[in-house]
C-alpha cells in the first residue's frame, strides 16, 4: 500500500511582495524624504513577517 504525498504550494512570499510594495509605498507617500522610502520597505517586512508567523500559521493549529 502506498502513500500519496501531496506538495502543498507554498504562497509565503506574496505576504512579503505585498508587504514591502506598501511599505514602499507607505514610505513614498510621506514626502519626508527619500531615506522613508526603505524604513516603509523595511517596516512592511516586519509587518508581512507578522502577519505570516503569527496571525495566519496560528489558524493551522485550530
């Protein structure tokens, strides 16, 4: 009898496109200054980061 292993697709990186896109963004929209530009990139990392570790890999567990 065999076993069937199924990969499942792994979307992580798309919370990271996503939060760094807006956090760029974010930064762009401040008009501070262009060194806002990556602190927004570097911040919507963290923020896709926590997103992912915390609010959705907790949903598995459930």
């Amino acid at each position: 009898m065999k076993h069937q292993h199924t990969e499942e697709k792994n979307y992580d990186y798309l919370y990271y496109v996503i939060g760094l896109f807006f956090g760029l963004l974010t930064g762009a929209v401040l008009e501070k200054g262009f060194i806002y530009i990556p602190i927004g990139g570097v911040v919507g990392l963290l923020t896709a980061a926590f997103f992912l570790k915390v609010l959705v890999k907790g949903r598995e567990d459930k």
